[in-house]
C-alpha cells in the first residue's frame, strides 16, 4: 500500500466555531454587559440549561472566562462572575506596571521593522481618533504591538487578558473628563517606540514605567472618591 505523503490528508476541517466557544462568547457577553452582576453564582446546571446545551461546554467556556479573569473559581462553590470595577482595573494596572517595562526592553532587542511600523500606526490612529473610543483602541493596540515586539506570544496572551477592551472603554468616560489625555498618551507612546527603535532598552523600559504609572496615578484618586462616598 502507498503511504500518503501528506500526515493530514483525510483529517478533514476543523470548524472554526465549537459549542464551547459559543458559549463562551454567550457567557462573556452577559458578564461584561452587567447582566451578570460581580459575585453572581454561575452555576453549570442553569447556565447549560439556559443555553440548551450540555454542561461540558458550559464548564470549558468558564475556565477560559477564568483565565481571562472574568470569572473567578472558587473551591467547592464553584464559579462567579469577577469584579471588573475601578479596584479590579487598579489590580490590573498594578501587573502591568511590572510586565510592560520589561517587555519594552525586550522589544529594544527583538523588534522587527514589522514591529516598528505596527506601533507607528497604532499612534498615528490614536493621534487622528475623533472620538475616545477609537483613541482607546488605538492605545491598546499599541500595548498589544509592543508586546508582540517583545518576540514573546506568552507575554502577549497576558497583557490581552489585563486589558480587556470593553472594560476599558466603559471606564474611558472618565478619563476622557482628563484635559489632553489623549496627545499626552501618544506622545508618550511616541517616547517608548523611540528608544525601542534605536535598541535603548533602559531608557524604553523606563519610559514604559513612567507611561503606566501616569494611569495608576490617574485612578487612584477615583478610587479614593469612590472609597469616601461608600463611607459617607
């Protein structure tokens, strides 16, 4: 008998879609629309239930909602929708400010002409964006191509999963109040892809520092109000 010299032929398709990943986009969307409160028991029973399918799916879909940290699993209860307010954002810009300096050092080693073009575009979209929305996708963007600079896709699933968009647009209300926050953000975008493109690793990590820090200063005063008004 001849041997094929093709090791798939005969693997047929893979469907782009599965039941878990419906459910996942299902599931997603009920929680970052506030549908599903924060602290709301998604139980696998009601969910598959609710969605006519089976629990396999269901409990897929909440591992990986898990891992992007829209859920949180707790042991013996099961699974609840995670807080994604002004602390969890705060909790977030906390790891980044960690990751991303290092990550725009590695770029200043690592990054490819690609790499250098995909960050220009980003900031020539922020600096053009008519309204917040489009800046703020832009910025990530940025953060996004800066990472994949880095030569490292493990680095890039992170800061994905720390900056999710529709959070971070729901909250853009706020800091689009910031006069020049927008200019500001792309000038300093502008700054770190400098020294990325003429290899200055300190200085692109420091500037990164100094760029992330900039937000967490920018909430925490927020978070403050918040804290008081709850007291008073």
């Amino acid at each position: 008998m001849r041997r094929t010299s093709d090791p798939f032929e005969g693997a047929g398709p893979i469907r782009s879609y599965t039941v878990a990943d419906l459910a996942y986009e299902r599931i997603r969307g009920l929680v970052l629309s506030g549908e599903l409160a924060p602290g709301t028991r998604l139980g696998q029973v009601e969910l598959a239930e609710r969605l006519e399918i089976s629990r396999t799916p269901v409990r897929e879909a909440l591992r990986r909602l898990g891992g992007e940290g829209l859920v949180e699993g707790h042991s013996n209860h099961g699974f609840r929708v995670a807080d994604l307010g002004l602390d969890a954002v705060l909790r977030r810009l906390e790891v980044r400010a960690i990751l991303e300096p290092g990550i725009a050092a590695l770029a200043a080693g690592r990054r490819t002409g690609r790499d250098l073009d995909l960050m220009r575009e980003a900031i020539a979209d922020e600096e053009e964006a008519r309204d917040g929305i489009k800046a703020h996708d832009a910025s990530r963007s940025f953060h996004l191509a800066l990472a994949r600079a880095s030569g490292n896709e493990e680095l890039v699933r992170v800061i994905e999963s720390l900056w999710l968009v529709e959070v971070g647009r729901r909250l853009l209300f706020s800091r689009s109040a910031e006069p020049d926050w927008q200019r500001t953000d792309a000038s300093e975008h502008r700054e770190v892809l400098t020294a990325v493109h003429e290899g200055r690793a300190d200085d692109a990590e420091r500037l990164m520092a100094r760029h992330v820090r900039h937000a967490v200063h920018h909430w925490e005063p927020e978070r403050r109000g918040a804290a008081e008004s709850q007291d008073g």
